[in-house]
C-alpha cells in the first residue's frame, strides 16, 4: 500500500470550478499523496454572475499550495464551457500529453486505497483494449461478487476514476453514431434487457439530439458500449462523493444515499485468474438499485401478476 509520504506516479488530474470549501477538501487529500505529475483543468465563471468571479479566484488559490515536488500543468478557461465542454476538452488535453491518468472532479474525496488501486491496474491492464476504464466506485451496497478485490462491468462510474489515451480516444461528444447504432443488431445483443434498453435508448437519443448538453459521461457511457469496452470496478467502495447539495450541477439532494457513502481500505489487490468478461448479475443490480430499474420494472411486474390472475379467473368459470 501506497504510506502518506509516497509519490505517487500516475499523473493526477483534477477539475475545479467555484466551490471553496470542497476543492479544499479533496486537494489535501491529493496533497497526501504527493503525486509526481498533476494536470488542474478549470472552469471559468459563467457569464454575468460576479460571486463565480470571486470563487473561481479563490480555488485557483487553493491549488497554488503544492508543497511537495511535482510537475503541474494548468489548463485555465476565462469563460464558462460548462461541465460538458469542460470536462471532455480538459481530458482532450491532458491525454494529448500523457498515455494514462488518474481522475478527480473537485468533490470526489477518494481513499488512499484509490490511488493504489488505479495505479496498478493502470499498469496491469494497459494493453487489454477490453478495458476502458477503473473506477473507484462500488455500488453493490456490501455484495461481493467474487474472491478477487475487483470485477468487470459495462457501467462506467466516474466519481473518482481513471483511465488510458486509448480509451479516452473512442469518446465521441455528440455521438453521432446513435441513430444508427440504435437501430442495429449489436445494441440489442449489448443490451437484451428491454426495460434496461429503453432507460437508455431514451438517454442516448436525448444526447444525440442536443437535449441533455449538460454532462458528459452520457456520450462517454455510449461510445465504450459501442466497442464493448469494460470498466474494472472495486468490490468495496473506494470514492465518496461530497459534494451532494445546493452549488452541485446534478447531485442536489443532499439525502441521497450516495452522499458521503463510506470508503474502505483495500489492504492488497487480489487477481482474478479468469476471462475478462462482463459480471451480468452485478451490473443488473447496478441498474435496478442505483439507476431506478426495479421501479421502471414494477409496472410490467402488476401487469404481469394481473395478467396471470385473470387468465386462472377465466379458465376456472368459463370452461
């Protein structure tokens, strides 16, 4: 395991905007760290608004405080792009330097078993093309879903994650493909769920067409599907998300069970001696538990039971 003083050698990216008090938080946490290279990718205030002048300004302090030796590369917008633009043109650039990275948004405050865990199977996997991406979080709510410390999964969830130029080279913003993808054969077989289909048939149409523009890993979660790629996912949860509330883009309730969710240690990484396939029973869990599936499903389950009711109903006086 990585000790607080050890550097760490994947290049460390990470995202600001105008949120003080949590890019704080996690910077000491990279701060620990010690990382060799670290890529800050910023956002600028919108337009209008003079609090995001003076909160962009006072993060951008925040960062200056490296007190350790590091290379640092700084990618700083004067105007407002937006998570979208940001986030997908930041990576453009940081992955026109390096060949992988480390990934932190300003309210991801991982463990220090994150690191460890990125940077060895960084290593490890570079040249499986079958893996797109490593993730620090685990949404399985404590099931354990083999006797390694990791499995492999289409969902690719990006609270604190990282990832290969090689990768990062298949995202498409705007996904361009979907309308004929939708249609083919191949989205089928990727996705033989109906319930699971539609969800995101619905999501990727509304990407394709301009409707959802306000994040990025809609077009990034498409365009891995779409070459079949997998993302290796802990089985514990390395990453907690703190930044739930009021100034998040999207994570605004502060109740949700997603907030601050509780960090383990990985104390060493143990390997799977097995193909790298897709765990099918994990991933329906993901969608049905953390993306809404049981309840999308609740419906056809009535009508199902209705169905079943009535059919006995008829043959049992109508004979």
């Amino acid at each position: 395991m990585n000790k607080p003083n050890q550097t760490i050698k994947t290049p460390v990216v990470f995202f600001i905007f105008n949120r003080p008090v949590i890019t704080a938080k996690t910077f000491d946490i990279i701060r620990k760290q010690r990382p060799s290279e670290l890529f800050i990718v910023a956002d600028g205030p919108r337009e209008g608004n003079s609090e995001d002048i003076l909160k962009c300004s006072e993060v951008r302090n925040i960062v200056e405080k490296i007190n350790w030796p590091c290379m640092v590369q700084r990618n700083y917008s004067n105007i407002n792009l937006g998570l979208k633009k940001r986030i997908s043109s930041g990576l453009d650039w940081v992955f026109s330097n390096v060949d992988r990275a480390i990934i932190l948004e300003d309210d991801v405050a991982p463990s220090d078993s994150f690191f460890h865990f990125c940077e060895v199977l960084l290593e490890d996997f570079k040249n499986d093309r079958k893996i797109v991406s490593i993730t620090g979080n685990n949404f399985q709510d404590g099931l354990i879903r083999n006797h390694g410390s990791y499995y492999f999964s289409k969902y690719s969830h990006v609270w604190g994650w990282a990832t290969w130029k090689r990768a990062w080279d298949l995202y498409e913003e705007d996904i361009q493909f979907w309308p004929e993808w939708s249609s083919s054969e191949e989205w089928k077989i990727h996705t033989p769920d109906k319930v699971e289909r539609k969800f995101w048939d619905k999501i990727f149409s509304d990407v394709a067409i301009g409707k959802i523009n306000s994040t990025w890993d809609y077009s990034w979660t498409a365009s891995i599907w779409r070459q079949g790629g997998l993302t290796i996912t802990p089985n514990v949860n390395l990453v907690k998300n703190i930044g739930f509330g009021k100034d998040a883009s999207h994570t605004k309730n502060i109740k949700s069970k997603y907030s601050n969710m509780e960090t383990q240690k990985l104390s060493r990484i143990i390997h799977m001696n097995e193909e790298v396939t897709q765990n099918i029973v994990a991933d329906k869990y993901t969608f049905d538990n953390h993306y809404g599936g049981a309840k999308l499903r609740f419906p056809i389950v009535i009508l199902f039971h209705i169905y079943k009711f009535s059919l006995s109903f008829i043959r049992k006086y109508y004979k």
